[in-house]
C-alpha cells in the first residue's frame, strides 16, 4: 500500500493481514508456549498471576527476536520495490516515508498523548477481549476456533480504531523492527519523529494491565461457579451418622445374672447389634 501509493492493496487489506497473521501464530505455538506474541499481553498474565514471572524474560526474549527477523525478511523480500520508491533515500516522515512499513508513527493530527490514550485504550480492548475468548468459565470461544476468534479481534480493532496511532498494542511487534530500520538506513530519526518511540513500549503494557483487571473484576469474579457434584453421593450417605439415634431397651449385664454352674456351657457371647457396627464403620 505505502510503495504504490494506495493503488496496491488498501488499509483493509492491512488489517486483515495482521488479524490473520496472529490466527496463524495461535495455530503454531498455541501448544507450545499459550502463544504468547505479544509483550503486553504476557506482563498482564504475569501480574494477575496467570504466568510465572520466570518465563516473561524468556517469552519477550522471543517476541523481540521473532519480530526483529520479521522485520529483516519484510525488507529483502521488498528491497528492490522499496528503494524504486524512494530512490535509495530512506525516510521517516514525508511523502517517501516507507518506515512505517515496519513500526508506527504518530500522523499529524493526533499529539503524543492523545496517541498514548489511544494506544492504552485499545490494548485495553485486545486483553479485554482474549480473556473473554480464552476463558472456560464463560462464554469462550469452541476449542480450536480461538484462534480464528482472535485474528477477528484484532482485525476489528485495527480496522474501526486503529487509524489514529497505527494500533501497535504490541511493544513486541513495534520496538524491534523500529530497532531494525535504524540499523538498517533509516538512521536516529526512527527514535526522534514526535518522540513516540517509547510509547508503543508503555501504553500498550499499561492499557493490557487495566482491561485484564476490568475483565477479572467486572466479569470473571461475578461469574457464578457451578455446584460441585459428588462422583458417587451413595458413599457420602453410607458413612452418615443417622439423625436420631435408635433406643435400645435397658437389660442387665449378663455377669449380674446368677447363672448355674452346670448351665455355663450353654452360654453364647451375644453378637454386636446393627446399629455399633454402622458407628463403627463410621
């Protein structure tokens, strides 16, 4: 879109490409790591207790490095249409601008905190909405379609808000490849248009942060848990102690009854009645 001047592809298409691109990541490491992609999104898991600290630095690790290669493969694959466009002058802003091809920047309307608002506003919404999708408590989505369903989601958002800031709502899939094209020609003026560099990094993080305490305290703690159900409730009654217990008519001690000698011989010991054998079962 940006190398042929909106004649090629359109902001829609854009935005179907990263909702389907992250339904593809869900696909391929859902089994293997929850597929975490984004950096935000696993600080919140982390900090409500979701993920053990002791993998964020392993997962964001990941994160940085996948997206930093993806960054590197985007550029070669579209070198030579890149440097046709701009004639070998790399720029960050101005009609040439071809950098944001690989991380956000702030357009002329939109100030560096109204974009900071935006970002934490629509990360909000993403986190939001993955734990609503991924929850079994819930309304979740069918298992193995949670994927598809959040590929929707994040298309969704890019395509009805995500034109005021770009919707990085990632600093995963923002800060590396913004690394990238300043190794890569583009130079310092990738960190310095607008000052916004850092704000993919702190928005998103902060935004994911609240909307996972609003979907835990608004939603998934008033959530009514179902009654659980004894496997085998006939073993619970067996081992009951009845309500009232029986009475028993009083007799003497067999010892407090003169007994002949000759007779001793025809004395049986008198078995345990029903009612100490279920106590003594108890």
């Amino acid at each position: 879109m940006v190398l042929r001047e909106n004649t090629l592809g359109s902001y829609f298409a854009v935005n179907v490409g990263f909702g389907f691109g992250v339904t593809i990541g869900v696909h391929v490491a859902g089994k293997v790591s929850g597929a975490h992609m984004n950096a935000a999104v696993t600080f919140t898991n982390c900090a409500l207790g979701y993920l053990s600290w002791k993998k964020f630095p392993v997962y964001v690790l990941g994160q940085f490095l996948g997206s930093f290669l993806a960054a590197a493969a985007i550029y070669f694959l579209f070198y030579t249409a890149i440097m046709e466009f701009t004639n070998g002058n790399l720029t960050v802003t101005g009609p040439i601008a071809t950098a944001n091809i690989f991380a956000t920047y702030l357009p002329d309307h939109m100030t560096l905190w109204r974009g900071f608002l935006d970002e934490v506003f629509l990360t909000g919404m993403l986190q939001l909405g993955i734990f609503a999708i991924t929850d079994k408590r819930n309304n979740s989505a069918l298992q193995g379609t949670e994927g598809v369903v959040i590929g929707i989601l994040v298309l969704i958002i890019g395509v009805s808000l995500g034109m005021n800031s770009g919707y990085a709502i990632n600093p995963s899939r923002d800060l590396p490849p913004r690394f990238f094209t300043f190794i890569a020609g583009w130079g310092t003026q990738v960190f310095r248009a607008k000052h916004w560099w850092w704000v993919p990094v702190v928005a998103p993080t902060l935004g994911a942060y609240l909307g996972g305490i609003i979907y835990s305290v608004f939603i998934g703690w008033t959530i009514p848990r179902e009654p659980q159900i004894m496997e085998n409730p006939t073993e619970y009654e067996d081992h009951q102690l009845p309500k009232t217990m029986p009475h028993h008519t009083t007799t003497p001690s067999l010892a407090s009854v003169p007994v002949p000698t000759s007779n001793k011989s025809s004395i049986r010991p008198v078995p345990p009645s029903n009612d100490s054998i279920r106590i003594q079962q108890f």
